[in-house]
C-alpha cells in the first residue's frame, strides 16, 4: 500500500533543534511513523517533554541536552545515536537562526557566526554521521531545514538570509557527493506558528498581514513541515535528492517588512 512507503519502522534518526517547534514536531512525527529518535538541543525540561510523546507512541527517544553552537558536541550526536540505538538512519539538521538586524548594523562577524551556527554545524554532523550510517544501515537520508528567507529578499536579513541560502546549495552539493547511498534534501519553511513567531503573531496587524500576504492566507502549523519532512526521509520520497522542498504557503515575495527606514 502506498501509506506503506511513509513508515520509518526499525530506523532510528537524529533531529537537532528537538526541544520545541520544528524539531519538536518532527521528532514526534518520526516517531508516529515507527523511528526511534535521538533528540537534541539546549534545554532538557523540553526535550524531555518531547521524549514522553514519543514514549506514548510506543517508540524510543534518547535526550541529550547540549549546546549545539559546539560544533564539536553537534558532531558526536551521531556516536551517540549508535551507541544508544545500534544504527544510523536519519539526520535532521534543523538548529539554526539568527536575528534580524539591519545591514549596515550587521558586522562581518556576523555573517562568520549566521554561517557557522546554520552550515557549518550541519556539515559537521553530516561528516560524522555518513560512515556511521553506511556502516550499520547500508545507506539513508540528511534532511536539512533552510528558510524561505535564503530564497526572497527581506530587508534585515543579510546574515540569516544568506545563510540560509548557503546550506540550500550545500544541500545539493552534498547530494551529488553522498549519491547514491545517502540521499540529502532540505525544506525551505514559510512562516511558521511556532516560539519565534509568537511575537509577531500575537500581534493582530502583524498577522493579518502575514496572512494576507501569503497565498494560502494562512500561518503554517509545525505538523505541516513534520509531514514534509516525514516525506523526503522515508521511501516515500526515495526518488528525491538534492532538492529543496518550499512548504511556505504559495509564498513568490516576503509577507512581512520590517520597518527599516530607507536611506
């Protein structure tokens, strides 16, 4: 059947960032899906929120709290995936961000540190967990999460923005690489209801106008990137690589400015 090819059952997966939001919800979703899930990310109270909805589901979650700036301490997840569940599967690399910020407020160290905390930790992840996977699953998949900002220009978002747009090529580069063993896709989200929104979406003219600016004329939900991110891991998109997946709401330009005064 065709709902077959969305079950991750026996697999086991890293999802970075897992505390709350994004990587909260495909945590869960993977574990729905029949994963069990190594779940990392700054504090413990939420992840351990997140295992107990993945215990309930009758699957597998490990928690490891850590600061995931430390490249160092990004890499080893994939050690500890084997060590905790035998196997390697799946890597989402979804920790990232940084604040908006105008451009000529924008230092270049912090376009060193935008690129360092979005790609650079990804990559290094990806180089531990590539011979970890091919030696006890025989191949599987990275998932990389981007942002509608690496794609449409939005005033205030040099450095996220661009970075953002790096780790999408580096998605394709790194499939080209990786084929055809592992395959490496990435999601470029819209605007999603999650903690980073909440400021704006609590306001009622700020999200009118995200709403209204947005094809679908909605916010999307973080279900809506777990089911794409279920999607492209699992052997339902068996047949993708290198590409990048815009679950945004139709989105061709930004669906919010940032009041920054023109020069």
């Amino acid at each position: 059947m065709i709902l077959d090819r969305f079950r991750l059952d026996g697999q086991v997966a890293i999802v970075t960032g897992a505390g709350r939001g994004l990587g909260a919800a495909i945590a869960v979703a993977f574990a729905e899906a029949g994963a069990d899930v190594v779940i990392a990310a700054r504090t413990k109270s939420q992840l351990d929120e997140v295992a107990e909805r993945v215990t309930a589901l009758g699957r597998h979650a490990h928690v490891v709290p850590a600061d995931l700036s430390d490249i160092d301490a990004t890499a080893a997840l994939a050690e500890i995936a084997v060590q905790r569940f035998g196997r390697l599967d799946i890597v989402v690399n979804n920790v990232g961000g940084a604040m908006p910020c105008p451009l000529l407020d924008t230092t270049p160290q912090a376009l060193v540190d935008a690129f360092n905390f979005n790609v650079t930790n990804a990559h290094a992840l990806v180089r531990a967990a590539v011979p970890r996977i091919l030696e006890t699953a025989g191949g599987g998949s990275i998932l990389n999460i981007t942002s509608t900002m690496g794609r449409l220009p939005g005033r205030a978002f040099a450095a996220y923005g661009t970075a953002k747009a790096a780790l999408a090529h580096y998605t394709k580069l790194a499939a080209l690489d990786l084929n055809p063993r592992i395959r490496v896709n990435a999601i470029a989200p819209g605007s999603i209801l999650t903690s980073a929104l909440e400021i704006v979406a609590s306001n009622d003219a700020m999200r009118t106008e995200l709403e209204t600016k947005t094809p679908l004329h909605r916010i999307g939900d973080p279900e809506d990137i777990a089911a794409a991110a279920l999607y492209l891991v699992s052997p339902a998109g068996k047949y993708l690589t290198g590409k990048v997946l815009e679950p945004d709401g139709g989105l061709i330009t930004p669906n919010l400015d940032i009041p920054i005064q023109d020069l």
